[in-house]
C-alpha cells in the first residue's frame, strides 16, 4: 500500500510511503499440479496466497489451500520500472545504493539542523513489477536486484508476445497440415 505525504510536514524529500511485507521468491511447484519442474514461485496478497508460474498460466493458491485461481499467461499484465527507494531498514547485500539523504531535510534537501539526531539514509535502485489481471489480480513487488527484474519482466512479456502469436495462428484460421505420403 502507498500514500502520500505532505513531505514539508514530514522533513522528508519522499514524496510517498509504502507498506512493505517481505516476500520470498524461489522454486516450487504446488500440489494441485502434477510435475517435475519447479516454477518460479513468490508470496502475493501480503502472505494470503503463493503464486506459481508456469509456461502458459499462474496459478494463484491461498495459503490454507482452500482457494485457487488460474490466470492465463498471456491476459497478465507484467510490468517493470526501476524504483529509487529511501531505506531505513536493513540493506539488502545484492541492492545497489545510488545515493544518501537526510532523514530530516529542507526543502532544498539540505540537512535540516533543528533535530539533533537527524541520520543520513541510503537511497537504493529497486526493481519494481507490477502484476495485474482481469481478474482482480494487482501486485506491486519490489526487489533489491534491479537487474534480475529486468530480465524477468523481459523474458514473461516474450513469452506473453510467444503464446499470443501461438494462439492468434491456432484460431485465426491457421493450422498445420499432416499429409500421408
């Protein structure tokens, strides 16, 4: 969840505060589907639900097991932009810091040198995707390697163009032939 700050009020040079939860992403396939290969899998709906994806289709099950959605490939939005994120927690060791601020700063981003404990904050370069379907579906996850997200959006929207150029040739009329000879 974001909202907005009034950032004169806050001291800050953010203009917006985010709720994060922390997810994990890895390989694992789910029960419901019988297979040997490991998709990748991340924690979505803050920890409700596990989402797996697999060549064609994500499969989104809640975490008691109860529920289930099914999402085809190529209705998923996927997207990327590089995110500049003021930490306070901890640093992630694959992040990349690109800059510091003041926690309390003036309007100009100077050090504001009223509050005594005032700290310098790293900024960092995150990847941000964002996952959405017609369905309901609407993620916005963050990760501390910019560059691995890149690529993953890159490669599922290539995979997206795949299946979709796949679908149009099987339904628009296009086939292939099989002659005995």
């Amino acid at each position: 969840m974001t909202q907005q700050i009034d950032r004169v009020r806050a001291r800050s040079v953010a203009g917006t505060v985010i709720d994060r939860t922390a997810a994990s992403l890895g390989r694992r396939a789910d029960t419901l589907v019988d297979t040997n290969d490991l998709p990748m899998a991340i924690v979505v709906q803050k920890g409700r639900a596990h989402a797996y994806f697999y060549p064609g289709f994500v499969l989104v099950v809640s975490s008691a097991g109860a529920d289930f959605a099914i999402i085809d490939l190529t209705e998923m939005e996927i997207s990327y932009e590089t995110s500049r994120f003021t930490e306070e927690g901890s640093i992630p060791n694959d992040a990349q810091m690109i800059g510091k601020v003041w926690a309390k700063s003036n309007k100009n981003g100077t050090r504001d040198r009223r509050f005594k404990d005032n700290r310098e904050l790293p900024v960092m370069r995150y990847g941000h995707v964002g996952l959405r379907s017609p369905g309901g579906m609407d993620e916005a996850l963050m990760f501390s390697r910019d560059d691995a997200c890149r690529a993953f959006v890159a490669a599922a929207n290539d995979l997206q163009r795949i299946l979709r150029s796949m679908h149009r040739g099987r339904f628009a009329g296009g086939h292939t032939s099989i002659t005995n000879g």
